[in-house]
C-alpha cells in the first residue's frame, strides 16, 4: 500500500501531505462524480422509458372499445331498450319544441318589422306630397310583401285576417294628390 502511495506523489510531482490530499480527493470526487453520473443517466433511462410505456398503453387502451355489455336477462334488456327509445323520444321532442320557439321569434320580429314599415309609409303619406314618391304604389307594394310573408310562414286563416282588416284605411282625403275622397 506504501508502495501504491509512493507511485502516487511521484506521479503528481509532490512531497507535500495537503496537496497530496487535495489531489487524491478531486481525483476521487471526479471518479465517482462520474460515476454517479453514469448511475444517474442509466436509471433516468430506465424511467423515461417506462413512462413512454404507460403513455402508449394509454393511448392503446382510449383507442380499443370497451367490451360489451352481455345482459343474460331479456327483461332487463327490454327495460333498457325502452328506456333509450323513451329518451331518444324526449330529445327528439324538446328539439321539435326548440326548433318551433326559435321559428315564432323570426315570425314574431319579422312581423314587427313589416309593421314599423307600415308606420313608417302612414307618415311619410301624412306629409307633403314630394317627387317620386307615391303614397299608393309605396303602400301596394309594402301590401304585397306582407301579404307573401303572412302566406308563406302562418297559416291561411292570418291571410285572411290581414286582407279584411279594419283600421287606419289608406283611402283618406288628403294622402296624396291621386287619392280620391272617400
């Protein structure tokens, strides 16, 4: 063992104790540092990879279907059948109930605006007569639009109520020069 020790201050070209000493801890700090490190590296390896493993038999597993449900009691498969036509059922008719809440909206606000139009050609009527303008054909026209939107979204019965309506009448002295006095 002297022998050994006797190699070592030769080979580092000292004779004193403390550089000896330091010299043989950084070289033995350096070894098992990188041994350590070696260690450290191949069970990091090791752990990279089962986590791979996992990530991938994950991923196989979302991929496969779950098994079957086997039901050996036809009762109960009659329940369950019933009960996903009973829900199939519901759904369908609260889609139904929706679709026909969000078509009255669209009646209900275009309705308003065929009536803010009317207001609107009333009093653009009321006013003096101004060129290219007429009250009649502004009127007739607004007429046939609500008429055709009365047809094509409500029922006959609403054509008929639109069409013998009474109330502001657009037949007044005074609306325009070509309507004639009632």
């Amino acid at each position: 063992m002297l022998e050994f020790v006797q190699l070592l201050h030769e080979a580092f070209h000292t004779e004193s104790r403390w550089l000896f000493v330091l010299y043989v801890g950084l070289g033995s700090s350096l070894v098992f540092g990188i041994l350590a490190a070696v260690l450290a590296f191949v069970v990091d390896t090791g752990y990279q990879r089962s986590l791979q493993e996992q990530h991938q038999n994950a991923a196989s597993a979302q991929l496969t279907s779950p098994p079957p449900i086997v039901i050996k009691d036809t009762s109960e498969e009659n329940r369950l059948r019933n009960e996903i036509q009973r829900l199939n059922s519901l759904l369908s008719t609260q889609k139904a109930q929706e679709a026909t809440k969000r078509k009255r909206e669209e009646i209900r606000t275009q309705l308003g605006n065929l009536m803010r139009e009317s207001r609107a050609i009333m009093n653009s009527c009321l006013q003096p007569p101004t060129p290219n303008f007429s009250c009649e054909a502004t009127a007739g026209q607004w007429d046939e639009k609500a008429a055709k939107y009365i047809h094509d979204n409500l029922e006959p019965s609403y054509l008929e109520r639109f069409n013998s309506a009474s109330g502001l009448s657009m037949s007044w002295t005074g609306m325009d020069q070509k309507t004639p006095a009632p």
